[in-house]
C-alpha cells in the first residue's frame, strides 16, 4: 500500500477546502470541548470533596441519635433525638477497643461579643479527643483540661474567624473574656486555619468549650446532640461500628431482634462514597449529553463527506482512469474522514483545557483535566471518522469510472 | 514486424436498457501495433466511445477477447484492470480533467501517486520531464485555473505521457480548442508519434484523419473501414499556414 501518497491526497483535500473542514469539525471540536471540560469539572469537584472529607478525618465516626431516616420511615417525636446520654459516652469510652477518641458533642449557635464587635457563630461542647477527631490543631494558646471539663470552667478554644471577627485591634486573645449568649467565657486558644469547605463552608467560625459547661450553663439539658468517634485506623472503621452499635444496644436495654436502634452511626467513609455517587451520577449525565453532541459531530462529518464524494464524482472516475483502485479510493476518503476528526478532536482538547481553566479561574470552581478523557476523546474521534466516513467513502470506491468520468 | 500492442478478436459490447438490449459493438476486430498513431472516427451513437473504454480497460467485453500488451483483458477484475490502466494506459480527455486549485507539476504526478514503486523524488522528475516534454517546463507551479485551455491540454497529455504507457487514448483531444490551439497540440501528437508512442484519438472531425498513420471508421458498432495514411500531413506546417493572429 502507498498509504504516504493516500495521506498527502487526502490532506490536499482538506487543505483545497480549508473553511468547510474546519465547518466539519466544528461539530467534533464542540462535541470533544464539551466530554474534557465536563470531566474535568466533575472529577474535580469529586477530588475536593474527598480531601476535604480526608480532612476532616477519613476514619471519623458519628452517633446520632434517633433510628437511621435514610431508610424513610415514620417520623419521630422529639423525645427520639434526646437517646444519647452522657453515661452512653462514658461507657463508650471505657470499653470500646477499636477506637482512637471519643467525644460528645452538643451544639448552641448564638452571638458573640467582645467590646463592641460580635459576630454569629457556634459553641461546640465537646471533650479533648475532639480535636484529634476533627484533626483540628491549637495554633495559640491551649486546649481547655480534663479539670475545666470536671468544673465546668467558662474557658474556650475559638476558631480563626471568631478570633479575626472580635479581635480586630490586633490584641492577643488568649486570656481575653468573651460572651457568648451573654455568658463570660474566658479565650485559652486560637485554633489553626482550616478554610472552606467544598460546600462554601467556613471551617473556623466556631467556638470549643468543654461539653459539661456548654450543658449546664448554656443549653441546660442531659442529652447529646451526637457523639464523635475515631477509629483506631480507617480499616478499623467496620469493626468500631460494630462494637459501638452492641455497646450502645447494651447501654440502652434494647431486645435482641425485637428492638431496633434508636440510634444511628455513620462513617466518614460511607459519608464519601455517598458523595461521590452523587457526583458520578452529575458526570455520568453530563457525559452522556457531550456524547450526544460527539454523535450529531460524527454525523455532520459524515454529511459534508456525501455531499464531498458527490461533488468530486469527476475528479473519482479521473482517479480511478489513471490507476487507482476502489479501495485506494475508500482509504483516501477514510483518512480524510479520520484526519478532520481527529484534528478536530485536537482542537477539541485545547478548547476543552481552555474551557476548564477558564471555569477554574472565573467560576472559580475545582477542576481536574483527566489524561483518560482526553484519551477517550481520541479513541472516540478515530472512530467516529471510521464510522461515519465508511459509507461515503464507500460509496465513492464504488463509483463506476465510466459514470463518474461522465458525471457534471 | 512491430509488436502488437492492442488486439480486439470479434469485441462485442451489449447494454441491457429496460426490456430492449442495444449492441453497442457488434463484433469489432482489429490490431494495432507499436508507434501507430490511429484515429478512431464514426458519427454519434456509432460507439466510438464504448470502443475506447474497452481500450481504456474501463470496461470490459461481453464478448470477444482484448488484449493489451498480449494481457487477456476480458476476465479481469476491476482491482486488476486499475492496475493495468496505471501502468499501460494514459488517458487524455476533451475537457482535460484536471484536478481543480492544484499545479501542474501535481497534476502530472498523479498517475504515479498510484504505484508505490516509484519513490516521491523519482515522482517529481518525471512530471518535470513529461511537463518539459510538452513544452510546459516554465509553468510547473501554475495553478489548473490560472492556464489556458491549450496549456490545460498539455498538463493532460503531460500526465498520460508520466507513467511511460503501452498505448495513449485521447477522446476528442481537440474538441474544446480552437483551430489554432488544436493544431498545437496536433503537432505535440505528431511529436510523440515520431517518437515511436502508440496513439489512438477518437474523434468526428475527419479532417485530423490526415494527420495520423491510419484511420479506422465505426458505424453501428462494426469496423466500415480501417485505412493506412499513406500521406500523413504535417500539422505544424498547417499550423504555420494559419492566418496570423489578429492584434
Ligand atoms: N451505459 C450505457 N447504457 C446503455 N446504452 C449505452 C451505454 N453506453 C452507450 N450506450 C449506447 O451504445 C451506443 C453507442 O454509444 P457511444 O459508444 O457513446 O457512441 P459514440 O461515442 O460513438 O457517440 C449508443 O446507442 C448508446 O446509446
Ligand atoms: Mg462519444
């Protein structure tokens, strides 16, 4: 085969016609674009949302309480959200082997106020163990003690925002006396910066103080909002939910399969998974539409190269007159079915890249250029410009000579 | 004796049209042999160019056995006639069927764009030679649509001379031409025929039957008559007999 002349022959013919070509590609370059950006946003979006979870801690465990309501069921009546208790945490704590931490946590948003600057924010109760749990860090200053939780000590540890909202003189807050629901409390730390979360969040507008102040003195009640865990490891994860839901079950009197849970207990883990089938299912559909459009590309391909064999019928019986055979004339039409869709997958790329960082940098959403789609992209075009040139070129290889040569 | 190049043993050609069958050719037997320059003349529908595509191994008989080069044509297959015409054949047309916003030189090259043993250097100098040989060697890189007709010609003539073949097939070479551009290339016919090539031009102008070796005349599809030129007319001294041109 002289495949070198067939390529410079069709490559002539597209470079005699360089504005329908590069209409012919259009739709190719649109359908590439639209499949790289696409998922590059989702993948991007489904990275962001995975560190961010991996930063909250990726072997993290929560007690809710009440029965699990991602089932459906009926709805329960308040007295269902007030089952945890602190003697479940006590008892959590002493026997459960499969965990790294533990802390209860009970929460109170309300404002805050130092001289004459207050913001909104949210008191966490919580015990020590709930910074290795939030993988949370005291930048200055301290944690409260074992001795402050014991006493109930009006002490807290606050997050960048608070401090930065309060103390906007640039005095040390540690040692400082803010009121939070017009409650004194006295500042021992300032916690390290965590930022945004993927949901817009801000991750250090909150304030920590011991759970049996945040009890007794702001909230008055004997129940937990929930309980945090960490696992010893992430693989640890199964394990600790198992032995958390049998001591819990102990601790609350529940019957053996008579009884269900009034409890639920979710990993960070399951968490993640279920984000990212939601972000899969968004890629899947917005794959699934560029793909649409790489089809009605193919198909536009494959008009232009009727109407292309049909208009150059003559210069087909001229061919065939001086020596070429059918398929050296399916192969000139083939390549040049080939090489316009994938010069414009090429193109396609390039806006698609360019596409994706725009998004990145306007809409400033996280984005993740994938070498497989971009692969895909490729594969897809080769074989669009085989599919959809075939029956032209074809069609043109079976052109008789004497019609042809004869056709105006 | 010279070689036979084409040889046509009792060649019949039928068309099936609806119900009625039309004999093209009814039986034509003829040979040619190397360096004769024949023309081929008949009145319309007389099958002059169901003859020539025969010839040109575009087609093949229903009947009858043609040989080209002492090759059985009639049992080929299409794949093989294309390469048959590739090496044996060169085609000149009446509307010279150049490949439209493409030079000359590329023009030519196109029948050895189809045989891979000719490399793309050994390509480009035959097309230089066969352009220089028609007198279009100061004209290589002129577009198809930036020449004349008569020089549009001459790419034609060019690019059936490149693949050195047995026998040229011109069909109404010099229908579209003036009378002083047709007598140009007459007389680049001319030339090739002292050369030594084989030509057959069909044509309905019986005046160009002088100008070549012998004459064969089709009527209904059989041979009316098939004359050697014993007087063979020089067509550049016709052409320096024409008027000058008027400024
Ligand atoms: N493809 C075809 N189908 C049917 N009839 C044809 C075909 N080609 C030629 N003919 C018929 O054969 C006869 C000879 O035609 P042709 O060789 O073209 O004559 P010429 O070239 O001498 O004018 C005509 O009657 C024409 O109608
Ligand atoms: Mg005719």
């Amino acid at each position: 085969m002289h495949l070198t002349n067939l390529f410079k022959i069709a490559l002539r013919a597209i470079n005699t016609n360089k504005l329908r070509s590069f209409l012919t590609m259009l739709g190719i370059i649109i359908g590439v674009a639209a499949v790289i950006a696409m998922i590059a946003i989702g993948e991007g979006s489904k990275q962001s949302i995975q560190s961010n979870i991996a930063s909250m801690g990726s072997n993290m465990i929560s007690i809710h309480p009440g029965a699990d309501r991602r089932a459906g069921g009926v709805r329960q009546d308040a007295s269902a959200m007030e089952t945890l208790k602190l003697k479940d945490y006590e008892l959590l704590k002493a026997e459960a082997k499969f965990i790294k931490a533990i802390s209860p946590t009970v929460s109170s948003s309300g404002q805050c106020i130092f001289g004459n600057n207050n913001t909104p924010s949210s008191m966490y109760g919580v015990s020590i163990g709930y910074l290795d749990i939030r993988q949370l860090k005291v930048e200055e200053g301290d944690m409260f003690t074992e001795e402050d939780i014991r006493t109930s000590a009006k002490v807290c540890v606050i997050g960048k925002t608070v401090a930065d909202n309060l103390f906007t003189k640039g005095e040390d807050p540690v040692g400082r006396v803010i009121r939070f629901k017009s409650i004194p409390f006295r500042v021992v730390g300032v916690l390290k910066s965590k930022g945004y979360n993927t949901f817009g969040m801000d991750q250090d507008n909150l304030i920590l103080a011991p759970y049996t102040t945040v009890m007794k003195r702001i909230m008055a009640i004997t129940y937990l909002n929930n309980i945090s865990v960490s696992a010893l490891t992430e693989e640890h994860t199964e394990q600790a939910i198992e032995e958390l839901t049998t001591l819990l079950r102990q601790s609350h009197k529940l019957r053996e399969g008579i009884d269900e849970d009034n409890f639920n207990i979710h990993s960070q883990k399951e968490m993640m998974e279920m984000m990212n089938s939601t972000a899969d299912v968004m890629t899947t559909l917005l794959l699934c539409v560029a793909c649409i459009s790489l089809i009605v590309g193919g198909i536009g391909i494959m008009n232009i190269m009727y109407v292309s064999v049909t208009e150059r019928t003559k210069e087909i019986g001229l061919r065939m007159s001086v020596g070429a055979r059918g398929i050296d004339i399916l192969a000139q039409f083939l390549i040049e079915a080939i090489l316009l869709s994938i010069t414009g997958g090429i193109i396609g790329v390039v806006v698609g890249c360019l596409i994706s960082n725009a998004v990145e940098s306007i809409a400033q959403w996280p984005v993740s250029i994938q070498p497989w789609s971009i692969m895909l992209s490729f594969a897809v075009c080769t074989f669009t410009g085989i599919f959809f040139g075939w029956y032209p070129a074809k069609k043109a290889a079976n052109l008789d000579p004497i019609e042809a040569l004869r056709y105006e | 004796m010279k070689k036979t190049v084409i040889e046509l043993q009792n060649v019949k050609r039928d068309f099936v049209v609806g119900e009625e069958v039309v004999h093209a050719l009814r039986g034509v037997s003829f040979k040619i042999h190397e360096g004769e320059f024949v023309t081929i003349m008949g009145t319309s529908g007389s099958g002059k160019s169901t003859l020539l595509n025969q010839l040109g191994c575009l087609d093949t008989p229903t009947s009858g056995e043609y040989l080209l080069d002492g090759i059985p044509v009639r049992k080929m297959k299409r794949r093989e006639r294309a390469v048959l015409r590739n090496r044996k054949i060169g085609f000149v047309f009446q509307n010279y069927n150049l490949l439209a916003k493409t030079t000359a030189v590329e023009n030519v090259e196109l029948p050895l764009m189809y045989n891979s043993s000719v490399s793309a250097r050994e390509r480009r100098e035959r097309a230089i030679k066969a352009l220089e040989a028609v007198g279009l060697g100061n004209r290589l890189m002129h577009l198809s649509n930036q020449m004349s007709g008569g020089q549009m010609q001459r790419v034609a003539i060019a690019r059936a001379l490149v693949n050195d073949p047995a026998v040229i097939l011109a069909d109404e070479a010099t229908g579209n031409l003036d009378t002083r551009t047709s007598f140009e290339i007459l007389v680049l016919f001319q030339e090739l025929f002292a050369q030594g090539r084989t030509i057959i031009f069909v044509t309905h102008n019986p005046e160009i039957a002088q100008y070549s070796s012998r004459n064969i005349v089709l009527r209904d599809g059989l041979v009316k008559e098939d004359v050697q030129n014993t007087n063979i007319l020089s067509a550049a001294e016709a052409l320096a007999a024409l008027p000058p041109i008027e400024e």
